[in-house]
C-alpha cells in the first residue's frame, strides 16, 4: 500500500465518547483501509496532519450478527488503529470537530 494517498489509508476518526477522553492523552482512533499496515497509518497521520507519531495500534474487528424484519445478515468487519503522538502535539481538526 506504500503507493496509495493518505486519505486511501485513513477512511475517517473515530468520534466517541471513549475517543475523545483519549485524545487529551495524545491518542487518536482512525478507522483505516482492511489493507493498510502500521507504517501505512503512521505516514498518512504524518502527511495529513504534520504530526510525530511514536506509536501506531492496528485492531480487526468482526462484523456483528443482525437481524432486520425476518433476515440476518453481518455488518462488514472493521480496522481500527490508535495513534499515539509525540508529547506535546495534538490534532485539532479532529478535537474541534466535536
């Protein structure tokens, strides 16, 4: 993926409750393409934001069984990756969005 654009990698910030309290720590929750690795997130928050990242967490998350009138299906899997930036840096287009 190392040719792809950043907005290719990062699809969008996760908005939360639980991502904002984290985000006054330094760390933010990107929901990322199923392909894109931890040096894929780290370049693109890089490009995107002019930011140092330290450190990059990927999680896969499953799609969830549901059921709708008399037909299951699953939503589609996810993956999610916290980026945790150098001290003292933050991302305010994120924050402020809130």
């Amino acid at each position: 993926m190392s040719e792809w654009h950043p907005t290719d990698v990062l699809i969008h910030p996760v908005v939360s409750e639980k991502s904002m309290d984290i985000a006054a720590q330094g760390r933010y929750v990107f929901v990322v393409s199923p392909n894109a690795t931890k040096a894929d997130v780290r370049r693109a928050v890089r490009e995107l934001y002019g930011v140092e990242v330290v450190k990059v967490n990927i999680i896969n998350l499953p799609g969830k069984p549901k059921m709708w009138r008399m037909h299951r299906f699953r939503t589609p899997r996810r993956r999610k990756a916290t980026v945790t930036l150098a001290a003292g840096q933050s991302i305010p287009e994120i924050t402020e969005a809130v």
